[in-house]
C-alpha cells in the first residue's frame, strides 16, 4: 500500500509540474498581448501590433500543448485518487465545472478570433479579442487556485452522506481568505515567467544583431514587466501568502524555515542544511530576529518551531520542502536584481548595446519556470500529511483497486509520451523564434 501511495504521488506530481510549465507561460504572456495591443491601439506603431501577432502565435502553441497536458490530470481524480474525489468532489467539483465551462470555452473561442479574426474585426476589436483571452485565462488561474486553496484551507464545506463533505457555500468557496493572496502570488509569478521569456528572445534578436527594433521592444516590454512582478512577488503578494501559512499552517511554516525549536526573536535563515536526524539546521547563515518581524511585525515574537507539534503532524518531507521553499525566495530575489539592473541600463539608454546584459537576459528565461515549480512543490508538500488540511490524510485519498504495478506502468508511460510532446513543443517554438517577427507579419498581410 506505501509502495502504491508513494507511486500516485510521484504520478501526479510529474504530471501536474509538467502540465504547470505551460499555464504559467500563457497566462502571463495573455497580459502582455494585451498590453503590446493597447501600445499599438495608442501610438499607432504597427510593431507592436506584429509583436502581439508574433507571441499569439506561441501563445497558441503553448495553450496546446497546456490542454493536453492537462487532460490527464483531470483523469487522475478519478483513477489513482477515488477515495478523495467521492470525499470532496461536492465541493472542488463545481470550481472545477466553472473552469472548464466558463473561463476555458472563454479563453479559447476568442485566442480563435485573435489569431485568425484581425482582418475581419478591425484593429479595436482586435484588442477586445485580445483582452478577451486575457481574461477567460485568469479567470481559469482563478478556479484552479480556489480548488487548490479549499485543499490547503477548508472553508464552505458541511458534513455530507457516507463521509463526505458538500458545498454549504458557495460564496465563502470563492473568497476563501487563503485563494485571494495565492491567486495573487501565483499570478504574479506567471507575468515573471512571460516577462523573462519575452526579454529572452528579445536579447537574442539584439545579439543575433537580427530584427533589432522587434528586439528592443521585446527587451524594453520584458525588462519592466518582470521588475514590477518581480517586486509584487515577494511583496505584498508573497509576504501576505506567508502569513497565510502562518496563521493557518505553522507547522507548515517551522519546516520551510528549518526552525526546529520555538523562538522569541526567530532569525531568518538564508543558507543552511536541515538534519533530521539531529534535529537542527547545519551551517546556518541567518539575519537576527527577522523571521518574527516578517511573520507578526515585532521584533520579540515568538515563532513557534517544529518542536512545538507532534511528529505525526510535520510535513512528510522537511528537507525537499525546505530546499523547495529557498529555491523560490533566493531566485525571486535574483530576478529583482537582473530586472532593476536592466530597467536602470534602459533608463541610461544602453540596455540594447549592453551585450553582457544581453547574454544574462537571454539564458535566465529557465529560472522563472524553475522558480513557479519550486513555490508549487512547496505549498504541495508544505500541506502535508493532510491531503485536506486537517480533514482528510494523503493516504486515505488513493483508489484502492489501483495497484503499485498500475501506477509504475502509467508514469513510465507519461515519462515517454511527455518527452515527445516536450520535444516537439520546443521544434515549434524555436520555429517560431527562429522566422521572427517580421516574418509573422509579413504571412499575415499575405
């Protein structure tokens, strides 16, 4: 039964990350279509209206690839966690219908008029369609979040037939204290992942010393993107989700720190390795007393450490969680860096002959994506053992008739088929890239 639980999770887990590297990417670059549309609409530069074309068309490929991705998961509720779908469906159920029949079907019937309705809508309906898109993807962002969010804070619910619970409201589910400040974090996250992609290609442009006025713009668009994202991420968005989790889930809290013992004036830790065995974090390098003013604002507060819960309520895997948690923080705090050095070089106009810059710009586009899976990993294993918080534990969630062998035999067959599709998501792509811009603009007057 271990051996079969511990296969669903790594299951799910692959399929569910694999799946978030696309999400990510759409959803932020729908803002930033949006906000080459208005740029158009407003000066009348037609670069901007070919550089909105140029990202719906990957915008496009990666909604694909994002919606087969995708199905899988659905399948899973059903197939390796039974047990938790007849407990909670009654309520993720219906956040889940709406995601589908509402902000799906929003998002791409109108990505299907801004891809191939520009000659027939005319340039204000254009950007309406735009916008349009924009909004079906986040309202999605938003229904996925709240699923998760009643997942990690239970609020909503009532006692229902057998052992399960039902929706008591539908109100208090949608405003759920904990979804607003993820929902915000999360998205947040997905502007810095689109921003630095489009910074990317347009430092590669510039250096390839090829579509150069697409390049700057690109560059210009990415590099003040990502720094105002940046920023949003780590405050207030992340600073209001970390209170989130210490309110709600201290333990959770304790183990993304590594603070092992209870402290007045807890320090926050920046480096260090937890040994669970001994119980302690080795080599620690910390600031005095900043963990108690960043969570309750006072320099003395106390902050409750692992040793304050009972074993059987700490998170399954303290060190990945730990490891996880300052991944996300420490490249967050990277990309505020890269992006306030590049808006300071766009302000002294020398960002596009910077070529160093250039370079950096072009190979961090990785590490957003590196950084959103981090912050997933540690809100998932940060929950813990509770697969609903305080309600239902993980193993008690898994279908019982799936066996160890079933589960091994699928993700082995999921790790196959994901590396084909990955590898042809990234032959378009580098297609796209690799024609540009003008060329997109110049098929579309064709």
């Amino acid at each position: 039964m271990e051996d079969a639980l511990l296969l669903h999770r790594l299951q799910f887990a692959f399929t569910a990350s694999y799946h978030y590297l696309f999400p990510q990417l759409t959803m932020g670059l729908a803002l930033l279509i949006v906000i080459m549309k208005w740029a158009s609409l407003r000066t009348g530069n037609e670069l901007y209206n070919n550089s909105a074309r140029f990202w719906g068309k990957i915008f496009a490929i990666n909604f694909a690839v994002g919606v087969v991705t995708g199905i899988p998961m659905e399948f899973q509720f059903g197939t390796n966690w039974a047990r938790f779908s007849t407990y909670a469906g009654g309520v993720i159920g219906q956040t889940l219908a709406m995601e589908g029949v509402f902000a799906f079907f929003l998002e791409s019937s109108f990505l299907g008029l801004f891809l191939f309705g520009e000659k027939k809508l005319g340039p204000r309906l254009h950007f309406l369609s735009a916008f349009m898109v924009f909004l079906g993807s986040w309202i999605s962002g938003y229904f996925i979040i709240v699923t998760n969010a009643w997942m990690q804070h239970p609020v909503g619910y009532a006692p229902g037939p057998n052992g399960t619970v039902t929706l008591s409201s539908l109100g208090d589910l949608l405003l759920n204290p904990w979804a607003l400040w993820q929902y915000l974090h999360n998205m947040t996250g997905a502007v810095v992942t689109a921003s630095f992609c489009v910074a990317a290609a347009g430092a590669y442009y510039l250096l390839a010393r090829r579509d150069e006025e697409y390049g700057k713009i690109f560059v210009r668009i990415g590099v003040i993107a990502g720094l105002i994202s940046s920023f949003l991420m780590a405050f207030p968005t992340g600073d209001a989700q970390g209170k989130n989790i210490a309110f709600n889930q201290p333990v959770t809290l304790a183990a993304m720190e590594g603070l092992f013992q209870t402290e007045d004036g807890a320090p926050l830790v920046l480096i260090g390795q937890p040994d669970m065995e001994k119980k302690k974090l080795d080599n620690p390098l910390h600031v005095p007393k900043m963990l108690s003013v960043l969570t309750y604002n006072r320099w003395g507060a106390e902050v409750k450490g692992l040793n304050a819960f009972p074993e059987s309520l700490w998170p399954t895997n303290i060190p990945l969680l730990y490891y996880s948690y300052h991944i996300m923080v420490g490249l967050g705090t990277i990309f505020i860096a890269i992006t306030a050095a590049g808006s300071w070089l766009l302000w002294r106009k020398r960002a596009y002959a910077a070529r160093p810059f250039l370079w950096v710009l072009m190979l961090s586009f990785p590490f957003p994506f590196i950084a959103n899976t981090a912050g997933w990993t540690t809100a998932e294993l940060g929950r813990q053992p509770w697969l609903v918080y305080g309600l239902m534990r993980t193993p008690a969630g898994t279908s019982a008739n799936v066996s160890a062998g079933n589960a091994l035999f699928t993700l082995i067959g999921f790790l196959g088929l994901y590396f084909v599709i990955g590898v042809l998501f990234l032959l378009l792509v580098m297609k796209a890239i690799g024609a540009g811009p003008a060329h997109v603009s110049h098929h579309e007057r064709e």
